[in-house]
C-alpha cells in the first residue's frame, strides 16, 4: 500500500444543532484518485472546506503529508495550501478579472510571477482544456457553464499542484460536455501525476474518474472500495446509491402527499 | 415561550456577533501592516470609494451650507446676522455637518456597494477560491478596501467643506443681500485650523467605518440572493448608526477643553 496524501482521522463538525460531520475517517493514498459519493446535504463539500482550511473542523485530526494541518500556524498553512488546486461546482471564477487572469491568479498573487510569463502559462493551460487563445480575453460572464467549468479547470492545475479537488465537476452540464470534463480531468491528473479527491453524486463521472470510490452518509464514511468493487459492493446504502432509486435504507426527508 | 430564554439569545447573538466583528477587525488590520501589498488595488479602490464620491459629496454639502445660512438668518435676524451667518456656516460645516453627512452619504453609496459585491463573492464560492489559489481574502479583498476609504473620506470631506461654505456665501451673496468681501472676512477671520482638523479626523474614523462594515457584512453573508441583500441592508443600516454614535464620542473627546 502507497503512503497516505491525506488522511481524515474521526473529524466532527457541527453547525449549531445540525452534525455534518459525524467522525469521519479518510484516507487518500498518494498519486490516486478517490471519489466520494453521497447525497445533497451529506457533508460533502464541507470535508474538503475543512481540509482546505476554510472551514475549522470541531474534532479530529487532517494530515497531509504526514502533518497535521489543523496545529499549524498561518504561515505554515498557507505553505501546505500551495500544494492544492481547487474546480468549484460553481466555477468561481472572479469575474472582475479576464479569463486569463482567472488562470494566472494563483501565479501571479500567490507565487510572485510576472504577469507576462504568467499570462503565458494561463494560456498554455487554458489550449490543454481546449479553449482557443481569444477566449482568454474574454470575461467570465460571457462564457457558457460548460467553458466555466474547463476555465476553473485550468485554474486549477494552472500552479502544478500536487493535490487537486473536484467539487462535483459535472454538475450542471449536459451529458456529453460532463464527458469532456471528465476525460480533462483525467487527463490533466495523469500529465501532473497529483493526487486527487473529488465529491459528486454523478456516477458516469465516478466510474470514469475513480481509482477508489468511498461513501459518505449522513457526516460517514459508511463503504469504500476500488472502482471495480462498487457495482458489487453488497452494501444496500451503496446499491440505493448508484442505481437511484427513492426506495432502500437511505430516505430522504420528503413528506409524502 | 420563556421570556428569559428570549432576552438570553439575543444577548448571546449579539455578543456573538460583536466577537466576530472584533475578530474581523482584528484580522484585517494586522494585514495592513504585513507584505505583500496590494498598491494598485488600493488605488482602484480609492479611485471608486473617492472620486465616484465626489458628485454626491459635493450637492450634499453645497445644499447644506445653503439651508443653513438661510435657518441662522431667519432665526437670529433681529441681531448682526451678517457676521453670525458666516461664522455659523463655516464651523457647522466643518466641525459637524461635512464630515457627517458626507460620511452618511458615503455609507449609502460604498458600504452597500461593497457589502454587495463581497457578499456576491462569497456565496458564489469566490472567497472560498482566493483561498485555494495561496490568496488571503482580508488582505486581497478587506485591506485595499479600508485603506482607501481611510485615505480618501478626509479628502472628500475637504472638498466638502469648502463646497459647503461656498453653499452659504452664494445664498447669502445671492438672496439675503450680503456683502460678499465682508462674508469672507468673517469666515476667515473665525474659521481656525483646528475646525477643519478635526472634521477631518473625524472623517478618517467615518472611511474605517464605512469600509469595515460592508466588508464584514459581504464577508458573512449566506444564502443566495436574499442573503446577500440582507448583508447589505445590514451594512449601510450598521455604518450610519455607528458613524452617529462615534461622531457623539469624537465630539465630546475633541472639543471638551
């Protein structure tokens, strides 16, 4: 077994009355990619804001690398920080600022490049996502969600990260540019050989991006296994899952008319 | 419903929310001090929250020092209304009504501009994404924002004071018949240093305020559309109450000997 990128140990977080995070224990072994499933409100975008940092967990511990991020101090953590790339489900992109300045923003603010060789770097990343070299002047607002999305991407990996994360990255596209999306994505992580840890409830996207696929319900990991291993997981939380159906031991609180 | 568990959880929210602030506060003045600066966004910000300003400024304080030359005139006519107008004008203006009504009109403009635009930033995840790409949201987004409003409110209330007393000298050169040389004899001969001074310490408090307010109100806004008009609501209500409030407690410190 490779050694750990990440590691959640029994990480609990709590908004107000609400449990999100119910003890979680993760582990991201380097170079891999893991998946999380899960439903809407499951916890799973506030696990990557907690290893982010963006959100400071109640309990529990976050390594990377070995260390954990949760005892550092500032200046330490923003170093930990440059290992990490981030799509958006949003995209999120600034929309102050032109496409290009989207890509070269991690470089430029957070590296100290200049703009001219930054400008360069953000236009050779935005040509690997398949985006012509006009489309960097242009600003966010005038892009479709589609090209939002592969703009997010070049941001991402525009910094070489060693650790990319995918939140929901085909949410909201239609069915053949999440294909696209994914086969960047795949693609993208292959050329930087970078670890990654992605959150979806997409399972085309799941059995094209995963190496390992784990699941989280209601703030746990109750299942993890290989890409292989998840259409016979015998869990019946799993099976719910990746067939969709409303019937099985996860319900949804809906009030039935 | 208890009346005593109502009084308790509006004390603890509200201490709550004077520890966030605090801590804001906090937060994005020891990045004042601190490298890497951000000069040329502190210049675009001043070129917003001063220039853009000035318009606005300017007819409040010319109608103003207007109004109030005509209000000491009617009231005070029987004695030398002449030389009391003018003396009257030029202190009103610069001890209390420039800065004040300035700083209130500024608050409408640029707390609310600012706590519209952070707020939009944050529930679209781009904070979230300065983070991610080695970029501290306070010193990016808070410290340009409240260095310009603390450089630029004295200038703009500068502008207003003496706006404000060409609003009095043309009303009463105008339409009460004074002798324009004698007007500004007297507007001279009282007008001190010291008057216009603290007007415009005062004005550099109003621009820490202002700023402060629509940053930490975007800051933490949540909830989508309406969340974000809640948070400005909030600011330009929070910046005017408090530019009253430290007005009171700057004008008793500054002019009790």
């Amino acid at each position: 077994m490779s050694e750990a990128k990440i590691e959640l140990r029994n990480v609990h977080k709590r908004f107000g009355k609400k449990v999100v995070l119910d003890g979680i224990n993760l582990t991201v072994p380097k170079g891999e990619s893991l998946v999380v499933i899960g439903g809407s409100g499951t916890g799973k975008s506030v696990m990557i804001k907690c290893v982010l940092g963006i959100i400071r967990p109640d309990s529990g511990e976050i390594f990377v690398d070995g260390k954990d991020v949760l005892m550092m101090d500032t200046s330490e953590r923003e170093k930990v920080l440059r290992k990490f790339g981030m799509l958006f489900q949003g995209a999120a992109l600034f929309d102050s600022l032109p496409v290009w300045e989207n890509v070269a923003f991690g470089l430029i603010q957070g590296r100290k490049m200049k703009r001219k060789q930054a400008k360069d770097i953000a236009m050779e990343k935005l040509a690997k996502v398949g985006l012509a070299p006009e489309v960097g002047e242009l600003y966010p607002a005038e892009l479709s969600g589609g090209m939002q999305k592969r703009v997010g991407l070049a941001r991402a990996i525009a910094a070489d990260p060693e650790i990319i994360f995918f939140d929901e990255p085909t949410t909201g596209l239609d069915p053949i540019m999440a294909d696209v999306i994914n086969d960047l994505i795949v693609d993208s992580v292959k050329d930087l050989g970078a670890t990654t840890l992605s959150i979806t409830h997409d399972m085309a996207s799941v059995r094209k991006i995963a190496d390992k696929v784990a699941m989280i319900y209601k703030g746990k990991i109750i299942w993890s296994g290989s890409r292989a291993e998840v259409d016979n997981s015998g869990n019946d939380y799993v099976e719910q899952f990746i067939n969709g159906r409303a019937d099985g031991p996860i319900q949804m609180e809906v009030l039935k008319p | 419903m208890n009346v005593f568990a109502i009084i308790g959880r509006v004390v603890l929210s509200t201490l709550a929310e004077i520890g966030a602030l605090t801590r804001f506060i906090w937060l994005s003045v020891s990045h004042v001090f601190r490298p890497p600066f951000f000069w040329r966004l502190v210049a675009q910000q001043m070129l917003r929250i001063g220039y853009f300003s000035l318009p606005v400024v300017a007819l409040t304080a010319f109608f103003t020092g207007g109004a109030l030359a005509l209000q000491i005139y009617y009231g005070g006519n029987s004695l030398n209304s002449e030389s009391i107008v003018a003396t009257i004008v030029a202190l009103g203006i610069t001890r209390e009504l420039g800065p004040v009504l300035g700083g209130l009109m500024v608050a409408g403009r640029v707390s609310a501009a600012i706590a519209a635009e952070l707020g939009t930033m944050r529930v679209t995840e781009q904070i979230d994404a300065l983070t991610t790409l080695s970029t501290n949201p306070h010193k990016y987004l808070v410290v340009p924002r409240v260095v310009a409003a603390v450089i630029t409110l004295p200038l703009l209330v500068f502008v207003a004071d003496i706006i404000g007393i060409m609003g009095g000298f043309v009303v009463s050169t105008g339409s009460l018949d004074f002798n324009a040389g004698v007007y500004i004899k007297n507007t001279a001969d009282f007008l001190k240093y010291d008057d216009v001074m603290s007007g415009l310490i005062k004005a550099a408090v109003f621009g820490f305020i202002i700023a402060t307010m629509g940053c930490f109100h975007g800051f933490n806004s949540k909830g989508g559309a309406q969340g974000v008009g809640r948070a400005t609501t909030n600011a330009v209500v929070t910046a005017s109450i408090l530019i009253l409030a430290a007005n009171y407690v700057m004008t008793s410190l500054l002019f009790a000997n």
